[in-house]
C-alpha cells in the first residue's frame, strides 16, 4: 500500500469511529512503516468541539478547541486497522 492510502485509510476510520463526537480538522501528525513487521503507524489529530483552552481564552474570544492525538496501526497486507490509541502529549 502507499502512504497517501495508508493515510487515507486511517483518516477514513477516526472520522467513522468518532463521527458520533462532530470532531474536525482531521491532520497527519506523523507517520511510521515498520519494515520487519509490515505496519503503518499513523498520528492524526483533530478536534473536539467542547474541548476550549480555557476559560480565560473564551472570555477574550480565543476558543479553538485542542487537539487529540491518535495513533492508528495498520496492516499493510490486510489493510485492516490493528488498534488506536491515545499518543500523550506534554502540555
């Protein structure tokens, strides 16, 4: 598989996933291929829209909301998403 596919791929299922949550601005963040094991390791971000910076940007009108981070694996040989989880952040 390509990257633009791998990447694709692993867009298309966060925004399925998490279509109930109205995230947006969906991102790669970074993207890994592990040679001896024939996986794509994906981070994308995006947003939630109840998660504000705080309440001190919202009273001066700066309220984009933070970003989450997931990692995405991939199979290469299925195609299939392996699992996802949460990359931490420091704040």
């Amino acid at each position: 598989m390509e990257v633009k596919e791998a990447v694709a791929l692993a867009k298309q299922y966060v925004y399925d996933v998490f279509s109930g949550e109205t995230i947006s601005n969906i991102g790669l963040e970074e993207l890994e291929f592990d040679d001896d094991k024939d996986i794509w390791s994906i981070t994308l971000g995006f947003s939630r829209p109840w998660q504000t910076q705080g309440i001190q940007n919202a009273l001066v009108g700066l309220t984009s909301p933070k970003r989450d981070y997931k990692i995405i694996r991939i199979s290469d040989k299925n195609k299939k998403v392996l699992s996802v989880k949460n990359r931490e952040t420091v704040a």
